[in-house]
C-alpha cells in the first residue's frame, strides 16, 4: 500500500518538475516553439505535449476509470518511438505541426496536471503504479534536458544568434593541469545497486576485468582543443576513423559545433548569446569522431565506460557528457520489460555510443554514475565533452 508520505513526496516532485519544463519554456518567444532545424531537433511544443501524453496514456488512461482523454488526435501527434501504442506523427514532420497551438498544448498540460493531481490523491494510486510513476517523471527529465539543447541548436542556428537568457549561472574553474589517476589491473564492478530510480539499462551489477590505466583528473578545455585545430588536426585523416574522416569531408567539418571564427576571433554561442571562446572553459558540443580524433592526436585514447564509472568517484563529473570508447549494449542478464515500458532503452541497443556523466542541463537530482546515455557517433548538439584515458 502506497504510504501518505509517499504520495505526498509524489505530489510535490510531480509538481515541481512538471513546473520546470514550463519554467524552460518562459523565454522563449511564440514563433520559437515550432522550430525543428534538423531531423534529430524536436519543437519545444513537441517536448511539451510528449512528456503530458506519457502520463496521460500510461497512467491515466489505463487506471482511471471513464477516463476521458483530452483529445483523441494527439496520442498520433505526441507518440514518440512506442509501437506497442500505435501510429505517430512520423520524426522529421514535428515541426511541421503548427496546430495544435502552442496555447492548445498548455491547456493539455494544465487538463492532464488537473487529473494528475486528483489520481496521486485518490485511492486509485496504488504501489503498483509508483515504478512507471517514477519512470514518468525521469522520462520528463530527460526531455528537460533535451529542451535546453533543441533550444539552443534552434536559436544557435538562428543567423541573429539571439539571448536564451541572461545571467545563467555558471561555476567556472580555471584549469592549469590535468593530472591523470592512475588504476591498476583487476577486477571491479559496475552498474546500479541500492535504493532509489535507475534505467532498466543500469541494471546488472557485475563484474569486469580492467586492465591497467590511466584517467585524466579534469576535462579538455577550449584552449586544448583549439591547440588540435591550429595543428590541423581536421585535415590530417591519420587520426580519425574512416566514418569520421568521411564526416568531415561530407560536413566540411573545422571546429566544434556553434564555434564561428569572426574578425579574426573564436566566438561561441551561448545560452545568453555570441561570445568571445573562453579558453579555460571545458570542452563542449563535440561528436564521437571529433573526441576521438582529438584523443589520437595527443597520444593517448577514450575511456570505456567501465574504466569511467570506476574511476568516477576520484575525480569531478556532471560538467559535460562524456563520450567514451563504448557501444552500447546490454548488461549481462538485461530483460526487456512486456510491453511499451519495453521500448524505452533496450530497443536502441545498436549503432549507439554511450556517453557518461552529466551535463550543465542536466536537471537537479538526476544525475548518477551509473547513468548510461547513448547517442550516434555523428551527433554534436548535445552539451558533450572529452576525458583523456591511456
């Protein structure tokens, strides 16, 4: 039986990360919700309705009796990748959808929020339901997250290059040396123990053999990976894989994504604009091919992602996402779950690189070790950055 405390923690953290997805939104102007620049960049109205119709399709829907959904379009509009739950507005077309309106999708909100509200409440919540509540708010997180990077890449790409906002805080380290840690060989283990929410992907605990190796303390900066651009080192195909060199030609590829080289300056875009590069600044919006390229200029390599979680604990993460030298692939006894909660991890397991860590999107309390994030090698819109191994 679901506790008073227990639903009461539920009510408040329902209430509080629903709010910060609309708190993401606040500066954005009407036009720039439709926005989808490229395949693999969803509106900022599409992130909105998706995250409502998860809860309204896996929660409401199948245990609110006489539930009445709030319009029978849009489970076709805002499916994202669930088969098990029908046919959707196909990825490349989000943007094309200029209704529903921006204000039809926050009414959506405010409807399923309604009776969110009155289900966590009602003797309908029951413990069984408390897993796939849990996987809904994380499910939320992540598109926070994913928010803050289709933002920045439709703005970024915006030729006026304007302000998200001003003033976001920012802690900012200067970096004189990176020392590496040293690990020796032997057996460890990975994966998620304990209490509290993980993916199903994190599950698994189990052993690995490492060998011995060696981990850098902090993260490339600007000014270190600038060093690569001036040797040019997007020019030189012997430090690149040949599906990265074969990006670089096809792109035309010299720098890091949102990088622009004006009168005679490295400028960046930023969340609060174009500025000048911060040297001392770590490394970010890289692809797998350009960290890896970088990693065989300086000698030495990716980590894996065994290496990184058992190396995490000894030094500072959660500043960028951090590629590593991994596919992504199933932990040894991984279990699909039945049905659409099956779909959310297990069915990516191929042609991903996971990536570890955390970012300076990352929601707050969303952040584990043990956390695997996977993307295509070619990708660089997400706040991704490079640690040294050897």
């Amino acid at each position: 039986m679901t506790t008073e405390t227990t639903l009461q923690n539920f009510v408040k953290r329902y209430t509080e990360i629903r709010q910060h997805s609309v708190d993401i939104c606040k500066p954005l102007e009407i036009e720039d919700y439709v926005v989808q620049p490229i395949v693999d960049v969803s509106p900022p109205k599409w992130h909105l309705g998706h995250t409502t119709w998860f809860f309204e399709t896996f929660i409401l829907i199948p245990n609110v009796p006489g539930y009445e959904v709030f319009d029978t379009q849009y489970n076709f509009v805002f499916n994202s990748y669930y088969e098990t739950v029908g046919a959707r507005v196909i990825r490349t077309d989000r943007g094309n959808l200029s209704r529903p309106s921006v204000s039809d999708v926050y009414k959506y909100r405010k409807y399923v929020d309604e009776k969110m509200q009155n289900f966590l409440t009602s003797d309908l919540m029951n413990e069984n339901i408390e897993a796939l509540l849990e996987l809904g708010l994380n499910h939320e997180q992540q598109h926070q997250e994913l928010l803050l990077t289709d933002i920045k890449f439709i703005l970024g790409h915006n030729p006026l290059f304007p302000v998200y906002k001003k003033e976001i805080k920012e802690q900012k380290k200067f970096y004189k040396h990176s020392e590496m840690i040293q690990f020796f060989e032997g057996i460890y283990e990975i994966g998620f123990e304990g209490e509290g929410f993980c993916f199903d992907n994190e599950l698994g605990r189990h052993k690995v053999y490492l060998n011995d190796f060696e981990i850098s303390q902090q993260l490339i900066t600007n000014g270190e990976y600038l060093e690569f651009m001036n040797a040019k080192g997007y020019s030189d195909f012997r430090h690149w894989h040949a599906e990265g060199w074969d990006w670089v030609k096809q792109n035309n590829a010299k720098s890091p994504l949102y990088w622009h080289f004006i009168e005679g300056k490295w400028m960046y875009y930023t969340l609060e604009g174009l500025q000048e590069i911060d040297l001392d600044e770590p490394l970010c919006h890289i692809n797998f091919f350009e960290a890896s390229a970088f990693a065989s200029w300086k000698e030495m390599r990716l980590p894996t992602e065994a290496e990184w979680e058992v190396a995490s604990t000894h030094f500072e993460w959660g500043k960028r996402w951090e590629w590593t030298n991994s596919a992504y692939l199933p932990y040894p006894g991984f279990k699909k779950e039945a049905g659409a909660v099956g779909e959310y991890n297990g069915k990516f397991m191929v042609n991903q690189t996971v990536l570890r860590g955390a970012s300076e999107a990352t929601p707050a309390g969303h952040s584990r070790n043990t956390y695997r994030n996977f993307f295509p090698t070619h990708l660089q819109w997400q706040f991704t950055g490079i640690r040294l191994a050897k």
